[in-house]
C-alpha cells in the first residue's frame, strides 16, 4: 500500500512509499483510509523540528488527522467494539498512553511521564496510508450527517479540550465570561471562534489577514469580530475591544505572539495557549511588568495539547449542531485537496486552511 512516510530529524526527507497492508491482530480493527488532514505538526516534522520514528525502524508514517471506514474487526475486538461495526466511518484518536497515573487513567492528554506515543507524529506511525490498524478504544463512530467534515474533528478535539479545561480552572470564581479574543485565522481559531460563540460569548479575532481575505469574510457571517493585524497593534487590543478581556485563545503557532497575549489577558481572565513551536525564537520583555500585570490581575496562563476521548465526543456534537445551524460553512474550512502522489503540494506553508490528502 502507499504510505508517505518521513525521516524524523532530516528535513525534507518527505516521500511516498510502498508498504505491504497491516494486518490486524484478534482486538484490532482495519481502517481504510478516506482522507488525512495536514497541520503544522506535519510541517514541522518535516522541517526536522519535530517527530519521533517508532522505536527501532527509522522512518514514520506521517499524518494523525484521519478518517477512514472500518474493513475488518478481529474476533477478540468484537467484544468491545463500542457498537462499531464493518462499514462505520471513524476518527482515531492520536495520543497512546504510558504506564503513568494519568495515562493508565484513561487520560493520555495529561501524561506526566512523556513516555506517550503519538501516532503519525513520536514513536508510533500515522495514518497517511492506504490502511491502519487499531484497537476499538481509539477510534470514535462517526454519525452520517458529519462524514464529509468529519476531519476537522482532530483539530476540534484540540479545542474542546482547551475551552474545557479553560472552564474548569475558572472555577476558581463564580466566573462569567462576556468576551474572548482568538489569536489566528487557521483551523483551530476558526473552530475556536465556531464554539466560544455558540457558548454565547462575544468573539474577537485578530489576526494577519487583511479585512478582504476569504476567511474574515467568512466568520464575520456568523457575527464574529475582526481585527486585522495590519491595522492595529497587538498591544492595542484590550482598548479596541474596549472591556475586560475574559478568555484568550492563541493559535497563531507563533510564540512571540504567545508571549505578547500574556500580558493581553484582563483581570481574573485566562489565556490558553495551543501553539506546538519547535523552534528556538528568544525575544527580550519586561519581566517585571508582565510579572507584575498577571499578579495584581489575578490571571491564569495555561497551556493545553492533545485530547481526550470526551473532548473528540464533544467534537462531534458540536459538529452536527453548526452543521444544522450554517449548512455549508464547515465544508468551507477544507479548502486544498490532494491525490497521494501530490503530497509535497499538501505540505507546503499556504495560507489557506484545511489540506486533506484523499485516499478514496
Ligand atoms: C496534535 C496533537 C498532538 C500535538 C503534539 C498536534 O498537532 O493535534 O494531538 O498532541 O500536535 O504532538
Ligand atoms: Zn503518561
């Protein structure tokens, strides 16, 4: 089967290969791969900033955004099998655990002892392949409705989780949050923006595009606000918005934008942070004024990645609702597809969003 596969550590080693089709133990499931997202993980593997090749072998099977239809359940997987069946289309979920408290807990995403596995990006191959295998616990069963956007549910898990465990440290006050400002126009702060307003909130967004670029036009439809950061100075912000800023979702990917959103945050806000940078930027701040402005603000900074099982399962309600709510807007977010053999093209740094590699 072709795979396309890359060797973590030497940038640009990017290619397609052929691999002889998994075959699944008596608990595994067989997977045909429909479609893989790409992300900015992807790129940075590529890069060689990123990425662990499963132990042993040196190269890794890239990709850990997938959706695919179930071919085969072995006998001892049918046991549990979650109500999946030959023919279910399913998303898989990323992160495998350790034997930490949290992994074997059922909470992967919060791993303490970093010995995790994650597939397509440290240690274990992706799905960036004809097929793959993998236990029932894994995969999440995709309503019919959903199938065609389904691959944004990874980068929505990423989300659901930040939002949530954003919820639930304000638990610290009898918090009621009015507004929130998201940092970036890519998939994860457009879902970003999607979600917070469904939960009611005033949603800002700032980022580089220009007032007539495809994406503002789009989430301006659903009411959201735009500030273009070829306009308006980032530091500005909290007085163009011109009220506490309650909650900051930075997905910019870019850790000088992190830093800055720091001292954005209003007082008892908190600001989540989702960027995975593998580089090495140094920028000089004022320590003590940051320092002294989270302080007397009483403010949280947290960072958050990866997902849990409740946090994909969230995902697909959220899904159908905006689906019934804006038919047509999520199939928006894909925007570039590609055949298998046009990998490179799905790889490069575009500005538009979503790029899937379609296998079917
Ligand atoms: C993935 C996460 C993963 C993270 C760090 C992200 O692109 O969506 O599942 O945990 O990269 O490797
Ligand atoms: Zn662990």
């Amino acid at each position: 089967m072709k795979a396309i596969v890359v060797t973590p550590g030497k940038a640009n080693s990017v290619r397609i290969a052929e691999l002889s089709q998994p075959k699944i133990k008596t608990n595994e499931i067989l997977i045909e791969v429909i479609r893989v997202g790409i992300d900015g993980t992807d790129r940075e593997i590529i890069d060689a900033k990123y990425g662990l090749a499963p132990e042993n072998e040196e190269f890794l099977v890239l990709g850990h955004e997938a959706l695919g239809k179930i071919r085969e359940i072995g006998a001892d997987a049918k046991e549990n099998a979650n109500n999946l069946k030959e023919g279910d289309i399913v998303v898989p979920l990323v992160r495998r655990p350790d034997d930490c408290s949290y992994c074997q807990n059922d909470m992967q995403d919060m791993c303490i002892k970093g010995d995790y596995t994650e597939r397509g990006i440290k240690g274990q191959h992706g799905y960036l392949s004809e097929y793959f295998t993998e236990i029932p616990k894994y995969l999440v069963k995709i309503p019919k409705d959903i199938e065609k956007i389904a691959i944004l549910l990874e980068p929505l898990s990423i989300v659901e989780k930040g939002i949530r465990q954003g919820w639930s440290i304000q638990n610290r006050i009898p918090w009621e949050p009015k507004n929130a400002l998201v940092l970036g126009l890519g998939v994860i702060g457009i879902l970003g923006c999607l979600v917070l307003k469904a939960m009611g909130i005033d949603v800002y967004v700032y980022s580089m595009e220009d007032d007539s670029n495809s994406k503002v036009k789009l989430i301006k439809k659903v009411g959201i606000n735009y500030i273009s950061a070829s306009k308006k100075d980032m530091l500005k912000l909290p007085t163009l918005i011109g009220r506490n800023i309650d909650f900051i979702l930075e997905a910019t990917g870019n850790s000088s934008v992190a830093l800055n959103a720091m001292s954005l945050i209003g007082i008892n806000g908190a600001l989540c942070l989702t960027s995975v940078t593998g580089g090495l930027n140094r920028v000089t701040i004022c320590a003590d004024c940051l320092n002294l402005n989270l302080v007397l603000g009483n403010k949280v900074i947290f960072g958050t990645v990866n997902a849990n099982r409740i946090d994909f399962e969230k995902g697909v309600k959220h899904l159908q609702l905006y689906n019934k709510k804006h038919p047509g807007l999520l199939d928006k977010l894909i925007t570039n597809r590609f055949k298998p053999e046009e990998f490179k093209k799905a790889f490069e740094n575009f500005k538009d969003l979503k790029a899937v590699v379609e296998f079917k």
